[in-house]
C-alpha cells in the first residue's frame, strides 16, 4: 500500500511541476484575418460561423478556455491548432496563389460536406460551433460562390 501512495505522491507533483510548462500559444490579433474576410467576402451568416466554428483552429486567434490552461490539454489543443493552420489558414491568406486559394476552398467544402468539420472534438466543448444542415448548406453555397470567382481569374502558367 506504501508503494501506491508513493507513486500517486510522485505523480501528483509532476503534474503540479508541469503546470508551470506549456505550448505557445496562438493568440495573433484578428485584424489578421482582414485580408481573408475582404478576398471573400462572406455574408454576416457566414462571418458568424467562421468565427465560431473556425477561427480558432484556422486563424492566428484562438480563444482559449479556462481548461486550456491546463498541462497536458494545453499541449493537446496547441497540435490541434498547429494542424488546422497547416490545413488551412485566414491569418495567411494574402500572397498565396489563386490555384492554393482555390484548393484550400476545394478541400473546405469537402470536409464541410463530409461533416468532418468542425471536429468532433471542438464541439463537444463548443457547442455553439456545431453547425446546423442549414449552417453547412449555407456555407457550400459561400465556399462555391467564392471557388467560382477564382475560376474567373487568370492563373499564371
């Protein structure tokens, strides 16, 4: 019994020690989002969903929950914000080409499709980012609008 109490002692100050360790965090200003929003120009139904449902995870600004704080969630979500800026970032918008633009749309409305977006996992504790058949069909509309435009543009050779 001895031993069990030792190790849960152990483990209880390693978890305390860690606390003060953690990821930085992703907390750009939203004016970085500006040139994204402008490009795009997505109605105020939309511009609420993706602030809801997507900017956390695929902007420069994540707001955090008081859990974030907390050694080793906070390193659990900074991947999952590192991967969904890899996928697809606003905060990154300017200066990348009409053909990556394009794809980056292509890929939207399939993981919107697909309701693989928003994650699971990010609306369980956000409820308020699960998005609603109308939400989706709403945003394919949006997302194909803005893929249409980039149809029109001319693409370097």
């Amino acid at each position: 019994m001895k031993i069990i109490k030792k190790i849960l002692l152990l483990l209880l100050i390693v978890f305390v020690i860690a606390q003060f360790f953690g990821p930085e965090k992703n907390e750009g200003e939203l004016a970085t989002v500006d040139a994204f929003l402008a490009e795009t120009n997505p109605p105020e139904n939309i511009k609420t969903i993706l602030k809801e449902s997507c900017f956390d995870c695929h902007t420069d600004v994540t707001r955090y929950p008081w859990y974030g704080n907390i050694t080793p969630v906070n390193y659990w979500m900074a991947d999952h914000v590192k991967h969904g800026k890899k996928h697809f970032n606003m905060s990154n918008w300017e200066g990348s080409s009409v053909k990556k633009k394009d794809h980056k749309f292509e890929e939207l409305i399939e993981m919107v499709e697909e309701k693989e977006m928003p994650l699971p996992s990010y609306t369980w504790t956000h409820t308020e980012a699960k998005l609603s058949d109308a939400q989706i069909n709403d945003m394919l509309e949006w997302a194909k609008q803005v893929r249409f435009k980039y149809s029109l543009e001319p693409k370097p050779e």
